[in-house]
C-alpha cells in the first residue's frame, strides 16, 4: 500500500465566506478574515504530486498527537 499512487482530483470549494451566521453579526476581523480565505481556496495548486507523495510520508513518519491541557 505505500507505493499505491494517490489520485487527487480538484473538487469545487464552497467559498469560505458561506456561514449560517447573518453578514450583519460578522465583526470586521472575521469578514477580512472569511475575503482572504476565499481568495487562498481560489488558488491553484502549485505543488506537483511529488511534493504531496514527500508531506504525506513526512505525516506517517512524523506523528504528532494533540492532547487537551489539563488543569488543577
């Protein structure tokens, strides 16, 4: 299976933007915030398949676990 070639076709991105929460709520630093994620997801992928091949072996060579802090 490592040597199984991955396929990744471009699928249609909802504009980040979309929310279930009103425009008007939206503070100003979110609004920038959604306009610059729309923009990043309307950019194309300049990464050959190479590159992806090399940061998914980094993933499942490099684990990383996230655990929550606990207190007291």
């Amino acid at each position: 299976m490592a040597n199984t070639p991955i396929v990744r076709r471009q699928q249609p991105k909802p504009p980040a933007s979309r929310s279930s929460r009103p425009p008007a709520r939206l503070r100003p630093q979110n609004r920038k915030l959604l306009k610059w994620l729309d923009s990043w997801l309307a950019t194309a992928d300049d990464r050959g398949e190479k590159w992806w091949l090399r940061f998914e072996d980094d993933l499942r060579s490099q684990r990383t676990t996230f655990r929550s802090t606990q207190t007291g």
